[in-house]
C-alpha cells in the first residue's frame, strides 16, 4: 500500500492540488493530512472540505498549531503575519469546517506508524523537531511505533536511529525510494505542502510504500505564483506571498 | 531473524547453494546457481549469530542498499536480496579475475604496471563516485582485475551513498575500514568525502610501487591518528627506480589533508596516463619526509579536524571537471582560437579544481612526405606543442591545471573522441567550421562527429565573424 503524507499545506490550494495529483500518480491509495490545513494562505474553506472528502474515505488527520489557533484564538508563539492570516482565516471558515478541525486528534496511530503534527512528545506543546535531541524526544514518546511521521517543521529530514545514543539527521533527494526497515526507527518530516522554506518553491510531500518499505521524498512544481496572487488579492500580509515565490 | 548458516545444496528463494568460497569475520559466500541471469553468481550471508558482531547486521543492510543503486562494469551486479527478518542474503555477479592482492605481494612493481593497474583503479573509483557513492574501503583485496584489465570494487559494507541515510554515521566508536588504507578523515569518523577513496588509491599506489605499505599496519588508535600529521617516506627513498613523476601522483593521493589532495580519481587516472605532463613539485623530488614544521602545521590543522562538508559526492566530483579544449593547430583561424578561449575562460578559471587539456590532431607522420621521418615526425609535434602552449598562455593557468597533448591520427574526430572516454573528459569544447564550408558540412565535420558520439558533454564553438 502507498501512502501519501502531507504536512503544512497552510491553505495553499494548489500546492495541494498538485500534490494529490502527484501522489495519485505514483500510486497513492491512501493519505494522512500531518496537521496546519490553515493558516497563511488564501484558501482555507477549500482546504479543509478537500482533506474533509479525503478523511470521510479514510484519510488519517491530526491538527496543526495554526488549526487550533483558527479555532481557539492568538497562539503566543505566533509572529504578527502569521496572527492576521488567523484572524483572517477565522472570519472564513463555517461552522462545519470549524467542527471538523476541533474533532482532529492531536496524535493518530495506526500499526507500527504514529502521526502527529509536531512532536510526539507533548503534541500539544507545539515543539519544533529540529535537532537530533528533539527527535530522540518524540520518538521516545512514541514507544513500540517504527515510523514518526510529522510536520511543524517545514524542511524535509529523516532521522533514524542506530545503536548510537541519538538518532542521525539526513537530508533527503527528491524521488529517491529509501529503504526504511521497520527494524529501525524512522522520523520523518515530510516538508511543507503549501509553504516550503528551504529556497526551493516546490510543494513537499512524501510517499509510504509499505510493501517495499521504502519512502520517498517528493517535491512538486506547483503554481504558486497563482497561489501567491490570492494571498495579496485577499489583503493578507504582502510578506506571506513574497515567501511563496522565494521558498524560505 | 536467523542465524545458521546454509549447507551446500539448500535452496534459498530459488538459489540453489553451491560451494563455500569464502569464508570472513562478517560473512560467508557461496557460489549459487538459480534462476538464470547470464552470468556466473554468488551469495553472501552475513554472520548474525548470537556472538557475532553487531557489525555484520550493519554493513548488510548498507551493502544491500549500495549495491543496488549502483551501475556499470565497476561494480558486482546485483541480482537480489533476502531480508534480514527471515533469510538474510544478497546474490551478486561472480567476478572473474585476479584479486589486485595477487599483485601486491610481488612488489615492487615496474612503472609500467603501477600505471596499467592504478589506472583501471582510478577509473572504477571515479566511476562509483560519480553514481553518489563512496566506497571507503579500497584496498587490494577488494579490487578484482577483469581478464580485460577492467577494475572491479567489491564489498560494499563500509559504503557511503549521497542518496541513503548513512547507517554507520556515528554508529561505532572507532575508525572502520582497514588500517593501512584508510585516510586520515576517516579515522577522525568523517565519511562523506569521495577524497577518501583518493587516499586510499593513493596507498595502493604506493604499496605496488614499493612492496610496503606508506603507514604500516598500525593497531593501535594512536598509531592510526599519526596520518593526520606524518608523512610516508617518498617511494624513492625505498625504491630508487620510481620515477619522479610517480611519486608526485601517489604523494599527491596521500596528502593528509583533503583539500591539498587531487579533487577526483579522474585526474589521477589521467596523470597516470600523461607522466610527461605531470607538474612536478617538491613532492617529486623528495628523498625523506617533510620536516618539522610541516608536521607541526599538519599537527595543528588535525587538532580542529572537523570540515563536516554539505556537499554531496557527485556534486563534489563535479566540481572538479576535465575539460577538453580541441584546437585545430594545422589552421590557423585567429577568429575562431579567441572564440575557443572565451568558450574555455568560462568552464576554467586558474586556481580552480577543474583540469583542462589542449588537444591537437595531427596526420600521423607515416603521411608525410620526409626523407628523415623521425626528425620530421618531432619537429611536427613540437611546432604544434608550442602553438598550444600559445593557444593557452593567455588564461594564465597555473602547471598542473593544464595540459598540452599532440595526437597523431588520421581521422581527428575518433582520435578525439577515443582520447575523451580514455581520460574521463567531462566537457569538450570544439570549434565549429566557418559556415561557408558547406562541403565540410555535407559530409560530416569533426565537430559533427563528437558531438553525436561524445561520452560527455559538447560545446561547439562558432565565431560570428
């Protein structure tokens, strides 16, 4: 079975929409949604009914910081552009929409897989993954799983553990399967779908193969310079735009 | 996941299990039959036993990994893989031919065969570090010479792939590979370096031109470490017969600090194959170690040893290009040289890690029309030496990044094009006729030729005059 994982698509309609195209052409039969639907970009109401469809035919969800902020208000960590594309994105969404992201779990597991938004420890302290540590932390929490699959982050990494005390970082290619034994244990950050930050504007995404026991980083060329448009047509600030067309 | 180990005659996934041929601290290989794949196979299954060590599960799984995503006559060719959760094993080519090692033993070597198996070393070491990989264990055991002089790397278990999580990051405390190859890098645990693999060429080198071995075999930490600051003695203090040149290239290799070494097995390859275009240096003409302050300075830099380079291997490799410059020295074209150069100007700045070679074709002298042919035959290829020499002077290249090579041939597009898979030229840059010669065109010019059947890539140059 191939499973596609996304992570941060923050209303970025058609990064989304590329990448499902993208996975459904590499065979994709399922999807997991890895938190932050909403947030900095001009599409949150499409979104969410998209990933909607897609959890109604058995998609794993988990809840992002930014979903929860566009329920439940300001998060204190967030910086000023990213609290007015909150305010903004509440004043857009509906009720059924509303309901659907306060019924999104902060952690699903599933088989030796675990999925969460930031870190498996503490999901809801919103920690970045951002070093060895921090991934030693949520897989520690995540005990008995072999796979960590997460966001938050927005730069695609892999970490996996030896016999070594901490687990190593690498930095995956693009469209390379790599074999991820289930006799180790994996963390992966699959990227940012909708906001990519590593100075490349491709949307990211990852893809599961379960039978191979491979996953495979992907990156998808998507229009962001229409989704970039919306972003300034819909009087959000102009800074969210510009990062789209510079990838950072 | 299991232990024991097969018997001669079982069957695994189709593989009929054939005699034991070897027999080692991490596994054991058998000769298999099965389904047919056209050529001669074997089987390696690591030792998983309680007891063994934890090692062998390790290099497994990287050998698997490697081995599958690597390509061409330099490499084992898979075939396939067993998990380590029921039967761990991987089926590959059989390798025919002599193990470098048989060599080994009858150093020192004369010249001629250093270069003839240095080269077919070089080359198979460039070729896996232009797929990604690192191989970190070249040592003659692991090199197969094909009975078509062909080099063959095998064992793959210490291997590093740009594209896979590297499993033995950080894995095991001490150094892995064998003592007297490795470099100083890896000894410091360092393993996304394809200069490493130079290093160790460097070693072999060394040990066929000699009979010994630049660091011994050192057993201890510490007598490893001491490469990260002293220096071998000179192959010429041992072996007075090697050339000057040589010893410049094996030295070279064995720089200890990485960024002093050659960038690319390629271009080791290529001044084994071009002696008289050597640059050489005090490396060359040495007869004993460097001095004290050179192994202070080394001293200092190994202390902060820790370039921790983001790079992956082939974005290194390719970082350090031959380029070939075709000038046709027979007509003169001003127009068209000063075109060539702007071309080459922007492929190869001085001081840069790129290499460029002048080439020139010339008819070969039996064509001539001489009563003294050897006389006629060397004043011809030193008048086209120095009008390369003159082509070049202006880009104002260091010696060493470039060289001058006269060809006699008599149809210069397959002399240039031998001469380009000969030496692993990365980029040729050719000029092409005025456009007035529409017979040159019709029946296929030189710069036509290369460019359809080039191994790399072309740039053909026309002046706008």
């Amino acid at each position: 079975m191939k499973l596609a994982l996304l992570a941060d698509i923050h209303a970025n309609l058609e990064a989304l929409a590329a990448c499902l195209a993208h996975a459904g052409e590499q065979g994709a039969e399922r999807h997991a949604f890895l938190g932050d639907l909403v947030g900095y970009g001009a599409d949150p109401a499409a979104v969410v009914d998209l990933v909607q469809a897609h959890a109604s035919r058995g998609a794993i969800v988990v809840r992002g910081n930014h979903d929860q902020a566009a329920l439940e208000g300001e998060s204190e960590t967030m910086n000023q552009a990213a609290e007015q594309a909150i305010a903004w994105t509440r004043a857009r969404l509906s009720d059924g929409q509303r309901a659907f992201l306060s019924g999104l779990p902060l952690l699903a597991r599933e088989g030796d897989m675990v999925f969460v938004h930031a870190s498996a420890d503490a999901p809801s302290r919103w920690i970045y993954v951002s070093d060895p540590l921090r991934a030693a932390h949520s897989l520690e929490a995540a005990a008995g799983a072999s796979y960590v699959f997460s966001g938050h982050v927005h730069e695609p990494v892999l970490y996996f553990t030896g016999q070594a005390a901490r687990p190593v970082a690498f930095r995956p290619v693009p469209g390379v399967p790599i074999p991820v034994s289930p006799r180790r244990r994996w963390l992966a950050i699959v990227g940012a779908a909708g906001q990519p930050r590593d100075g490349n504007t491709a949307a990211c995404y990852a893809l599961l193969d379960t039978e191979r026991a491979t996953l495979t980083f992907q990156r998808v060329p998507y229009d962001w310079q229409a989704a970039a448009a919306k972003v300034r047509a819909a009087g959000l600030p102009v800074r969210l735009a510009r990062r789209l067309a510079q990838g950072e | 996941m299991a232990g024991e180990l097969p018997v001669p005659g079982a069957v695994i996934d189709g593989f009929r299990v054939g005699e034991r041929i070897h027999s080692g601290g991490m596994g054991v290989i058998y000769r298999v039959s099965g389904p047919d794949a056209g050529f001669p196979m074997i089987m390696k299954i690591p030792r998983l036993g309680p007891g063994e060590p934890g090692e062998a599960v390790v290099t497994f799984e990287v050998e698997r990994m490697v081995l599958q995503a690597l390509r061409g006559p330099h490499v084992p060719r898979f075939v396939a893989a067993g998990d380590l959760a029921d039967q761990p094993y991987l089926v590959m080519e059989w390798v025919e031919g002599r193990s470098l090692s048989e060599w080994v033993g009858k150093g020192p070597l004369a010249t001629g065969e250093v270069v003839r198996l240095g080269s077919a070393l070089a080359t198979a070491v460039h070729a896996l570090h232009l797929q990604e990989a690192i191989h970190l264990d070249v040592k003659p055991s692991n090199v197969i010479l094909r009975p078509g002089g062909e080099a063959v790397l095998i064992d793959f278990g210490l291997a590093h792939h740009g594209h896979y999580p590297d499993l033995l990051a950080e894995e095991f405390r001490r150094p892995m590979g064998s003592a007297p190859y490795i470099s100083p890098e890896q000894v410091v645990g360092i393993r996304n370096d394809p200069r490493s693999d130079v290093f160790s060429l460097g070693a072999v080198l060394y040990e066929l031109a000699t009979g010994e071995m630049p660091y011994g075999a050192p057993m201890t930490p510490s007598g490893l470490r001491s490469r990260l600051w002293r220096d071998p003695l000179p192959p010429r203090a041992l072996v007075p017969s090697v050339p000057e040149w040589l010893q410049e290239i094996v030295l070279h290799c064995l720089e200890a600090d990485p960024d002093e070494r050659y960038a690319s097995a390629a271009q080791v390859a290529f001044d084994l194959g071009h002696p008289d275009q050597v640059a050489l240096t005090d490396r060359g003409r040495r007869r004993r170690r460097t001095g004290l302050g050179a192994r202070l300075l080394r001293r200092v830099r190994a202390a902060g040893y820790e370039h921790r380079s983001l790079l992956r291997p082939g974005a290194r490799v390719a970082a350090a290009p031959i380029v070939l410059a075709a000038i046709a020295t027979q007509h003169t074209n001003e127009a068209r040289n000063e075109a060539l150069r702007a071309a080459v100007r922007k492929l190869v700045a001085p001081g840069e890690q790129t290499r460029l070679a002048c080439v020139t074709v010339i008819r070969p002298a039996t064509e001539l029309v001489a009563a003294d042919r050897d006389k006629a035959a060397t004043s011809q290829r030193i008048k086209h030496l120095v009008l390369l020499r003159h082509w070049a002077e202006s880009l104002k290249l260091p010696p060493g990044q470039v060289s001058y090579h006269v060809i006699e041939a008599s149809d210069p597009a397959a002399a240039l094009l031998e001469y380009a898979r000969q030496n692993q030229v990365d980029h040729l840059v050719i000029g092409a006729p005025p456009r007035d010669v529409t017979l040159g065109g019709l029946l296929g010019t030189v710069s036509t030729k290369v460019s359809a059947d080039a191994p790399c890539t072309v740039t053909v140059v026309r002046a706008r005059s």
